[in-house]
C-alpha cells in the first residue's frame, strides 16, 4: 500500500536525520520518546539536548489516524472525518546566536475519502541574516525543486514567505526558504512523482544546515548577540503558537504535546518595544525580515 | 454619557494603580507611552522594568473604537461591526520566584446595537503554590464579591477556573481568583450596579496584590526555583498565545503589538518533556494548578 510505502519512509528519514545531526554536532546523542496516538498510530520523538551545536532539538516521526473534530474539519475544508497522517518534524535551535535556527517538515495526508496530499517545507531563521549564506541556502532550495518542476521554487518560495510570517509583528520569522501543501495527484502530476519530490526535499535539508553549522559553529560572540538571539526566539515562540499549522493541528488531534511543543526554545526573551540601534547588524537583520526578497539575487 | 465616565475611571485607575505598584515595587518608575488607534481613541501604557520586586510589568489604559472585522464579530455573536472598548490591563513578572505572577483586568465595551457590558477578573499565579496566600487572595475576592451578589463569587471562581486553563496541558495558569464577562443591564442589575462592581475589583487587586509581594519579596531562592519559574512562565507565554481572548482581541482589532504583549516575561523557558521530582515543592505545586479546588476551604 501507497500509505505503508510514505510512512517507512518516513521512519527511515528520521533515523537517517538523527545520525547526520548527531554527527555534525558532535557533542550529545537525540534520546528516543516513543508514544501512542489516543486512536490509532503514535510516533517517536528523537531529542537533542545541550550538544555541542545544539541547545535543543528535535526530530520526530509520527504515523496517526483517528478522526478529525468538527471544528477541524470546517477549517480543513473535508468531507469526511477519517484522516491518516504521517511526517516528520523538525526543529533546530542551535547555542549559539551565530548559528541559524531551521525547522524542515515533510508530511502526508489520507482523507476519509481517499482524497491524500503531501506537504512540507524547509525555512532558516538566522538571528543575524548572513546574505552569502541566505542566497546559498535559497540556490539549494531551488535545486531541489528545479528537478520537479521549475514552478516549484518561486511558488514554493513564495509561500514560505507568506506562511513563515508574524502578521501582528508585519516581519518574516526568518528568510523563509519553502513551504507546500495538498500537493495531490493532478493531470501534471502522479502522486508517485510528488511523493519523489517530497523525498529529495526531505535530502536536502541536511547538507543544506550543516553546511551553515560548520560554517558558523566557531563564530565569537557576546552578551549583545546572546540578548537578540533570546528575542528572536521570542518572535519564534509567538510564531508557533499564534499561527503554525502543524501546531494547531497537533494540539486539535490529541497529539503528543511534548513531541509538538519541542520546537519553543530552551530560553526565550520579550523586551518591551526594543528597537536595535540604528546601524546595527540588529537593525541590519530586522531589514531583510520582509517577505518577496529575492534571494537569489540580493546583492551581497 | 456614561461612557465617558467609565473611561474617566478607567484612566483615574491606571494612575492609582501605577502609584500604588510604584510605592511597593520601590526601585523603579512606570515609564509612559501614549498610542493611537487608527480608527479612533487610543492608549497610554505605564511599562515598569528592572523594578525592585518586579522584573517587568505593564498597567495599560485604552479606549479605541471602530469598526469589527467579519470573523470577530462572528466570534462574539455581534450583529454590529461598531463597537467602542475601553479598560486597563494589567500584568506582573517578579524578579523572584517566590512572588507570584499576576494579572488583572476591567473593561466595558459597546457595541453598535447600544448593547453594553462590563467585564474583567483577577488571577494568582504562583511558582511555588502558598495554600495559606491562596486562600488569602480568594477570601479577599470573595469578600468584594459579596458585597454585590452572593452569586457573584461562585460563578466568577468558576469562570476564572475554566477560562485560565491550557486545555493542552490539563493545568491551570495558577490557582485562579475571578473572571467575568458580558455583565450587561438586566432586570436584577443597572449597568450602574454591574460599574459599581467592577470599581471595586478594581480596587481590590492592589490590597490583595500587594500584601503578597510584601509577604514573600525576601524570601530566599536559588537556581533550581528560578528555573522552575522560567517553566511556569513558559506556561504562561502559552496560556496568553493560543488561548487569551484579550489578546486575540488585540491583535485582531489593530492594538498596539508592545502594549499588548507586555503580558509575557522578561525571560522564560521550556525544557522538553519536564517532571518535577516526586515529593519535590515543584510537584506539590503541578498538584494544586487544577479546577475546581475550594479554595476558601483548602487544608493547610
């Protein structure tokens, strides 16, 4: 079955995941929570805590079904309240102010109806935007896409833009990356062949962050860069909770609330109405927080 | 116009409030921002930081009008898009973790139709949970209760109980105290009677409030009690994101951003997948953030 082939390699993703990251770190090993869904399925969440890199993270798998609520079903616009749904979900929130935050989603959807869909995306959230490693990041993301179609990144890039977005703040969460969904069987293409997509989105992720990683990994810095690293991750935590779907989702379908809220940082700041001093690399970053930059080619 | 007149108490109160906090926090002053709305009216917030006692706090007055947007006025059941608010919000973050968070709020709002009500509540929400200062802080709401309606504490007990609650953890924000919302004219009560009401829960807080903070400011802590409170402020970051319908109700009528999330702290934290040691203070605590309990009959 189609649904069995996407959940094994989803499980296969994660494991493969787990030991890139652990690898890049180098520092501390994800420990495994296995849990059940209330209805059926469950998942494994793989966690890395104080590594070398990385302050907290998270990698997990899930495979669930059950039954959408009403509620939900009104906001999924379905038929039908049977669902399964397999993924893996990722959050990356690094020590250091100098390393970017990422998060990386693949996901699969099976509607009552046999209506099935994937959806994910990639995005970077640097604390100080770094422009080489932003535009290496975003000729990455267009690579993988550009193997499946060349309308994939612009309108992929696009979405990211405007779902990765804080709509009370007007500021991106980071430099976006991509983000798709119900990406189903059509006419153009097979569900096969968007399921191929997803798997060499799921490939990409990896060389893509570590790169950034060791690239950064041993950069200086202080007090100043440590408190504007506390606030962006502030802005991340009102991300998470005020818009993310795959929160929403999480919290609306019984998931595991450990599993969905590892991706909160270990330490976050609020600080009323800061304002980076003119000039600075802080008010250099809050800059390029805009939606529909070009990326591939900003000027550095 | 009694609407002028509940603003000019409003505005009265924030003053009173913020000398009241002043007086007792002792090291610092409230700064002042004054906002506009882009429809109407606006707000000054009174914004103490890196105070004595507290480590960031806000005593905001509004009064906006407008217009409603389609989906919240669907949300409050409105049949008019015009409406006018105006109230004082308040919000405590202590420095220590002996001292309990705090929040309060009045609030009287029209709608189009002449439709008018009043609507506010205080709550506790203490790191380390103090049975004798619970019942304390109740018995004082109980006592401005009493004075209007018997009924009054019950029922508002009951709504604060189910209203600060994070459904997604099964645990209330702290120990409660009252909530109450849509106090309109009826045939038992003026809309005089239901302001004379929330006059004196306004008044109420600062007693109440107060006489903990002076209870508990020298009580010593170490680093495993500031942890915890960074946890329980955690909770609280997710209490005022996913759930709080003022905030909601800012961000989704043009409120100014740093006036509203003045709510969340300085500082917080999650760790993944946190239990408190069995026996711990931390998990006598995580046993008393639940519904229901009689608080005015507690054992001690």
């Amino acid at each position: 079955m189609f649904r069995e082939e996407v959940e094994a390699f989803m499980r296969q993703f994660q494991q493969y995941l787990v030991q890139a990251l652990e690898t890049c770190d180098g520092g501390a090993a994800f420990k495994a929570d296995e849990w059940q869904h209330a209805e059926g399925g469950g998942g494994v969440s793989r966690i890395i805590e104080n590594g070398a890199v990385l302050e907290k993270g998270g990698v997990n798998f899930s495979a669930v079904h059950g039954q959408l609520s009403p509620s939900f079903l009104k906001m999924l616009e379905m038929p039908d309240p049977q669902f399964f749904a397999t993924g893996v979900s990722v959050v990356m929130h690094p020590h250091s102010p100098m390393v970017p935050i990422t998060h990386m989603n693949v996901r699969y959807f099976e509607a009552g109806n046999g209506t099935a869909w994937f959806g994910g995306g990639i995005d970077l959230t640097p604390i100080y935007v770094d422009l080489n490693q932003a535009r290496a990041f975003h000729e990455a993301m267009q690579e993988v896409c550009a193997k499946h179609h060349p309308s994939y990144y612009p309108e992929f890039k696009k979405w990211a833009d405007d779902y990765f977005y804080n709509q009370h703040r007007a500021e991106t969460r980071g430099v976006g990356g991509i983000f798709f969904d119900r990406l189903m069987a059509t006419e153009e293409f097979s569900l096969e062949q968007r399921f191929a997509f997803v798997r060499d989105v799921a490939y990409a992720f990896a060389p893509a962050y570590t790169a950034i990683i060791n690239q950064n990994r041993n950069l200086a810095f202080g007090e100043q860069e440590k408190q504007w690293q506390l606030i962006r991750r502030g802005r991340y935590v009102e991300f998470n909770l005020v818009y993310d779907r795959g929160t929403k989702f999480g919290l609306a379908t019984g998931g595991r609330i450990e599993s969905i809220l590892m991706s909160l940082p270990q330490y976050a700041s609020w600080v009323y109405n800061h304002q980076p001093a003119p000039g600075s690399a802080e008010e250099k970053t809050l800059h390029y927080l805009k939606k529909d930059i070009d990326w591939l080619s900003v000027e550095v």
